[in-house]
C-alpha cells in the first residue's frame, strides 16, 4: 500500500511536502488495515494504547 503512494517517501514526489495530502493518504491506509486486521484497529498513529497477550 504505501510503495504505491509515492508522496509518503519520495522527496522528489510533487506533493512529498504537502503535509496535509500525506495525511489523508496515511489515512486513507489506516482504513484499509484495520479492515483487513480488525485487531489493529487500537493503532491511532504513534497515540496507541492497547494490550498485548502472549
């Protein structure tokens, strides 16, 4: 998913410095993941707080 969305890593990528497109891109990734991984879904980008059982 973001190999794809070349304005998360590549600095010559026209909207690389957009903070605001970026957003919504990794957004829009987050949604695709907790859908695929509902256990994921505590994931709140770097804000987490969920509890691991082994």
């Amino acid at each position: 998913m973001v190999e794809e969305q070349c304005c998360l890593w590549d600095p010559k990528d026209a909207d690389y410095p957009k903070r605001k497109i970026r957003a919504k891109v990794f957004g829009e990734i987050a949604i695709k993941i907790k859908t695929q991984y509902p256990l994921m879904s505590c994931l709140t980008g770097g804000k987490t707080s969920f509890t691991v059982f082994l």
